[in-house]
C-alpha cells in the first residue's frame, strides 16, 4: 500500500473512485474520491504555496484530459463508447499511475469530474420523494455534484484553453446545464446549453476535430434550447 505521501496515491485513489462508478458503487465511490480530493488540494497547495496563484503552474500537456477521458473507450467492449444518463456524460476519468505526480493540475481535475459523476449518479439511484442516498437527499447530491463540475472546470481553466481539451469543457457545461435543470434552476441551465452550443460551433468552424465526437451534445444542447423556446411561444400566446 501507497504511504500518505507517496506520489502514486492519489492517483490509485482516483482509479479505484473510478472503478467503482462503472460498477455502480457510489457511495464507495465518494468515499474513495472524497480521500483522493483532499490529498490532490494538499499537494496543490504545497506546490503552489500561500497566496501563489495556481494558474502560473500551467502545464504544458493540458490537453491529456481529453485523453484520459477517452482512454478506456476503445478497449472495453462490454461498455459503451459514451455513457448517458438523461444526457449525462458519466464516464469516469482514469489516470496512468507511472510518473503521474498527484500535485498536477491535471489529476486534480480528473478527480474533481470524478467525484461531481460520483454524486450525480447517486442522485439518480432511488432518491425520489422521501428517499434518500446514504443520508442525503437528491438536491443535496445535485448541489454536490454542481460543486465538484464547477471546481474541476475552473482547475482546468487555468492550464488550458477551451481549445486543448474542447471534449472536457462540453462535458462540464452540459453535465453542470442538466444539474442546474434537475435543480429547477432553468435560466442556469439555458445560459449553459446557450454556451455549449456557441462553443460546439466554434470548434465545429474550426474543423480542428471530428465534429461525431460532440453529436450526442449537439443534439441535447438543441433539444433543450428548442424545448424552451417552443415553451415560451406556448405560454406567449
């Protein structure tokens, strides 16, 4: 087993989180994720130091979030490509355990998006009503997940443009546009299917990626967007 501070943890803490999604244990994967975060914000913040902004650590492959994201899509055959639920991108990110330090950027944000799929799913399973998920109620994990989407897009955003990983940010502002949905939040969500769609036609204009990767975005993004001007007209007249 890893020591407190070995360089490897952290990461094997994100990976076990990660397994344990696919499997559909989510209160362990929380537990596991939740241990990875805090160890992830020590490392930051030791590298980093007091009052030293994390964005002057840019790293120079920011880009690898997209690559983790995908990683295990074309060797598992037993799973899907994309996962889904109600237009929810939850496939979780798994980082390579040789020479990955757990004070990067980058491992921050995997663990990050990991934990915020963590609570989301678990706010599916059986929270309805009265019901609730190891203690907490649905609005509770929605707000959770809101918060660890939103970390880990800022995290991201200090090393890398939207262009170096247009595949995570998608992800980000869709899953966070259907919390603030689930969350009756409407105008929130809009504004973030409203920027989602403006940046899927920009990377779509700038033929810099197979425009197929971002379909199933698309085609929420437009569904929604359209579902609510049609709502609107309805209600106008």
């Amino acid at each position: 087993m890893h020591g407190l501070q070995h360089p490897k943890l952290t990461a094997s803490l994100n990976n076990l989180g990660a397994a344990l999604i696919e499997t559909g244990n989510y209160a362990q994967a929380i537990s596991c994720l939740s241990s990875a975060f805090q160890h992830s914000k020590t490392a930051l913040e030791i590298r980093t130091g007091i009052g030293q902004r994390i964005g002057e650590r840019y790293h120079p492959a920011a880009c690898i979030i997209d690559i983790w994201m995908m990683r295990d899509t074309t060797t598992d055959e037993k799973r899907p490509q994309l996962q889904y639920c109600e237009f929810v991108y939850t496939h979780p990110m798994k980082v390579p355990t040789q020479a990955t330090s757990p004070s990067e950027i980058s491992v921050a944000v995997a663990i990050a998006f990991n934990l915020a799929v963590a609570h989301h799913l678990a706010s599916l399973q059986g929270c309805t009503g009265a019901h609730s998920f190891q203690g907490n109620s649905k609005e509770e994990l929605l707000r959770q997940a809101l918060r660890h989407y939103q970390h880990a897009f800022r995290l991201q955003r200090t090393q890398a443009r939207t262009s170096q990983s247009p595949f995570f940010f998608m992800a980000c502002i869709n899953n966070i546009g259907v919390v603030f949905d689930n969350l009756g939040e409407k105008h929130q969500s809009e504004e973030c299917f409203t920027h989602l769609l403006s940046l899927l036609m920009y990377i779509s204009s700038t033929g810099s990626v197979e425009p197929s990767r971002f379909e199933f975005f698309f085609t929420n993004t437009t569904s929604r967007l359209t579902s609510d001007v049609c709502g609107f007209g309805a209600a106008a007249a």
